[in-house]
C-alpha cells in the first residue's frame, strides 16, 4: 500500500468522523466475537449420520437420532437464551 493510498484512506476516515460521529463511534467498537456455529455443526452431523443409520438399523434407528438431534438442539438453544 502506498502512501498515497493510506493518506486517501486517512482522508475518509475524518471525514467520517466529522460526518456521522454515530457511525464512526459504532466501527470503533471491538465485536462480540464471533459464535461456534453449533447450530449448522448438528445440522451437518444429522445430514451425514441418516444414510448409514437408515442402512444399518432402519427407521427405528432413524427415529432415536432425530429425537437425539432435537435434544441436542434445544439443548443449545436454551443454554444461548439464558446467557
């Protein structure tokens, strides 16, 4: 990055800043933090375990794994509504 490029981009920074103080004081904060996606993890658990569950134990087998898939996730939604 040149030092043309960082003096445009110094540029629109106060501009920003003097422009939407809002805005600036809202990018200026750290984020959260980003989640482990345990959600789409337990989708993608239930989507590669059914075939050989269904193979290998039929729908009494395919039953207990989704009954299993909705403990877990309801599980994981209410330990994310008490925090």
């Amino acid at each position: 990055m040149s030092d043309d490029d960082r003096q445009v981009i110094a540029d629109l920074e106060k501009r920003i800043l003097l422009s939407d103080p809002e805005f600036a004081a809202r990018m200026a904060d750290q984020p959260a933090g980003v989640r482990f996606p345990t959600v789409s993890v337990l989708c993608a658990i239930l989507f590669i375990l059914v075939p050989p569950v269904m193979l290998l134990f039929g729908w009494p087998g395919l039953i207990i794994v989704v009954d299993l898939f909705i403990a877990a996730l309801v599980a994981v939604l209410l330990h994310r509504r008490q925090r």
